[in-house]
C-alpha cells in the first residue's frame, strides 16, 4: 500500500506557483537593467534641462538648441551663447540604469 502525501493537483499548483515566481524575479531583474540608447538620451537631456546650474550660467535665458555634439558631450544654444556639457557616468557595481553628473563648462558668448 502507497502512502501519498501530496495530491497531483497540489503538485501542480505548487509547479505553477514556483513558474511564477521565477517569472516574477526574471521581470524585476530586467528592471534593473541598462536603459535603452533612446531612453538613456532622454534621462541625459532631462538631467540638463532640470539643472539650474545649467540655467544660471545662461542668465536663465531659453534654450533654443540642444545637440549632441560627441560622445557625452551637449552643446547648449541659448540665443548667443552656447554652454557645454559633459556626461561623466558613475562607476557602479550593481545593475541598473547608468548614473551620471553633469561637467557644465563655461558659456561662450557672441
């Protein structure tokens, strides 16, 4: 005579939870990775906009252009000036989106 302890439905509900678990830490795991090329830009550009440095050294003048002029580099047009900026990333040892700060260089102006 065999003695079961489980029932094959509690089997396969146990299987199908464990399933969505490790989907779940698959999901939260993505989360932690880098940000698309499209999305690290706009987070780079949010950054310079949102940066009252960046505003100060304009005389709060609007922008009229922001270009990307190299790797991490941002030039500003603010009617007859233009400010640089450099994207310097922060080593990290976990995963995630890149962090960074912001270099502002000095205005230029006509």
């Amino acid at each position: 005579m065999t003695v079961r302890f489980f029932s094959d439905r509690f089997r396969r509900r146990t299987a199908a939870g464990g399933a969505a678990a490790i989907l779940l830490v698959a999901a939260m795991a993505g989360a932690q990775a880098a940000l698309p090329p499209y999305w690290q830009r706009a987070a780079e550009i949010q950054a310079i906009l949102d940066n009252g440095d960046v505003a100060r050294k304009l005389d709060e003048a609007p922008i009229d252009r922001i270009e990307r002029v190299g790797d991490d580099i941002y030039r500003i047009q603010a009617g007859t000036c233009a400010l640089d900026i450099r994207i310097v990333g922060e080593s990290r040892s976990d995963p995630g989106p890149r962090k960074f700060h912001l270099e502002i260089g000095n205005p230029a102006c006509k």
